[in-house]
C-alpha cells in the first residue's frame, strides 16, 4: 500500500521541478534586475538619482536601437553581424556631408539612413542572392564597410575645421543635427525618447502585423514557410533591410551625439546590441527574439556597467562582464530550450 500512495509524488515532484526551473527562466534576469537596483543604489547613492537614470537610459539608447534592428533579423534565423560597421559607417558618412561637403543635417540624415539601406542591399544580395550563410555573409560585410568608412575619410576622423586639400573644411555640425544627439523632448534625451518609439513599433510590427507572424514563420521553419506560401526571400530582405535603418539611426543619434565622424566609433556596438539581443532571448520565457527582451536586455547591460563604474570597477572588466552575462542567458536560453523539446 506505502507504494501505492508514493507512487504519483515522484511525478508530482519532477513537475514541481519543472514548473520552478520554468519561472527561473521566465523571471530570473527581471528578479535580478530589480535587485541589483536597489543594491547599487546602497552601494552607491549617487545611483538612485534622477539624474543617473537618464544617464543610463541615454547610454543604452544608440546600443538598444542596433539591437531591435539586429532583433529584427534573428526573427528569420538570419545574424547581422555587420550592425557595428553599418553604425561606424553611419557615423562618418554624417559627419562628411556636414563637415566636408557644407550640406545641411537633414541631407546628412537622409545620407546615413541611405548608407543603412546599402549595408543592408549588401548583405540581401549575399545570404538571400547568393545563398551565403548569414553567419559569414555579414562578417564580410562588417570588414568591407569598415574599410570603406576609412577609405572615404582617408583614416582620418571628421571634424570642424579639419584640413582638407590644404585648406580648412567649409562645414561644421549643425544645430539642428546636434539636437538629435543632445537635445531633450520633456526632459527627456533624444535618444531616449527615439529608442522608446522604436521599441513600440518593432514589437507592434513582430506581435500584431502579419509580416512580423510571417518572420517568425521563416525563423521557424522557412521550408514549411515557403509552402505555406510564404514569400521567403522577401521577408528576409525586408528584416536585413530594417535591421540596416535601424543600425543607421543609432549612427546618427551616435553621430549627433560625438560631433564629430571618429574613426572605429561603431566598433563596440556589436558586443552590445548582439548581446541585447541574446539577453533578450531569455527574459519572460520568450525562446525567441522579441522586442520587449531586447529593450530589457539593453536596460540590464546598461545598469550593470553603470553601477560598477559608480563603484569604480576598472574599465577594462565591463567587456568581460558582457561577455559573462551574454553567456548566462545563451545558457538559460537554450538549455531551457533543450529541456522543453525533450519533454
């Protein structure tokens, strides 16, 4: 009889193990992010300020813009490994209209967005044309638009009042462009609120369009989307074609912000905005990308270097604290993924 009665509690328990590794999953990185704020704000008062808050918020806004675009890839099963370069890219190809060619900041606007949609053409015409694999096609492109950023500036960085052919250059910044990288709408920075808009229309535009279901469809199962009628090549032209203007608008919030075009200036946001990315993948138990996870995975990085730095951590260690924390949520990620299709 004792067997009889123990019996269903080893089931019971397995699913009680279940549901608890599950809410880990789903909860973990929000709970600890709610935690370490309260944590580094002890730690460190000047942490829990206003002031503080928009100062972290301005400082994941360039990262978390790159990181919806890249966002938008994943959802294919593409990589776009060449957001950094498309930012750095941006950058100078802003700061050389101004600068060099004494055109105004909203030409330079339509440039960037321009040089986004190249970097993107290049990378449709690789994986989609070509049938490169996304993986190598964007690393490519990352290299090809890197030297070519160098190339069109000489290796020099773009500034007012830089030497050009002997004489000094006819243009500058203007006010209007430097607005967007330091201007405030409410209070509230530029960057901020054009992250924020963003964020809002890439989840309307995966959760509730039929391009965003389609997406998924592809990431899925492109073969059984192609079959279903799904126009497969399309849309994924169409995510590496967002994924280019939304690499371009963070260059120019990048841009307006520096002003001045610097040479490598898009260089750390791939680590960034990939690992936003990642991070994302975990948050809410989503097993995908999506906007919402990435707008956390943004936040998450961006008050865990802050804090550290409020607490003087070197410099040097916020690279391996990114990489740390990119590796936990792969981790959570997939090896919950893992554990739900063996079940």
């Amino acid at each position: 009889m004792t067997a009889v009665r123990d019996a269903p509690s080893e089931p019971r328990e397995r699913r009680r193990s279940r549901q608890g590794a599950a809410a880990v999953r789903r909860y973990g990185l929000v709970v600890l992010l709610a935690l370490l704020l309260p944590l580094f704000a002890l730690l460190a008062p000047a942490f829990a300020t206003y002031g503080n808050a928009l100062i972290v918020l301005q400082s994941v806004a360039v990262v978390g813009v790159v990181a919806l675009g890249v966002t938008v890839s994943m959802t294919t099963g593409g990589f776009d490994l060449s957001a950094g370069a498309c930012v750095g890219f941006v950058v100078m190809i802003t700061a050389t209209t101004m600068v060099r060619f004494n055109l105004t900041g909203g030409t330079a606007v339509v440039a960037g967005l321009a040089a986004g949609l190249v970097v993107a053409g290049v990378n449709v015409l690789l994986t989609v044309v070509a049938k490169v694999p996304d993986l190598v096609a964007t690393l490519g492109t990352m290299f090809l638009f890197q030297g070519l950023a160098l190339i069109v500036t000489s290796g020099q960085s773009v500034s007012a009042g830089m030497t050009v052919d002997g004489a000094p250059a006819p243009g500058r910044y203007t006010e209007g462009f430097a607005w967007l990288g330091g201007g405030t709408v409410a209070s509230i920075p530029v960057p901020v609120v054009v992250f924020a808009l963003l964020a809002v229309a890439v989840h309307v535009f995966l959760v509730h369009t039929r391009w965003g279901r389609a997406l998924y469809a592809i990431g899925g199962n492109a073969e059984a989307a192609r079959l279903a009628g799904i126009r497969v090549a399309r849309y994924r032209a169409a995510a590496y074609a967002v994924s280019g203007l939304c690499a371009a608008v963070g260059g120019i919030l990048l841009s307006a912000r520096l002003g001045r075009g610097d040479v490598g200036a898009g260089d750390p946001y791939l680590l960034q905005s990939v690992a936003a990315a990642l991070i994302g993948f975990a948050v809410l138990g989503a097993d995908r990308p999506n906007a919402v996870g990435t707008v956390v995975g943004a936040l998450f990085i961006g008050v865990v270097i802050n804090g550290l730095t409020m607490l003087n951590a070197p410099y040097y260690a916020q690279t391996f604290v990114q990489g740390a924390l990119l590796i936990g949520s792969l981790v959570v990620s997939y090896t919950g993924r893992g554990e739900r299709k063996s079940t």
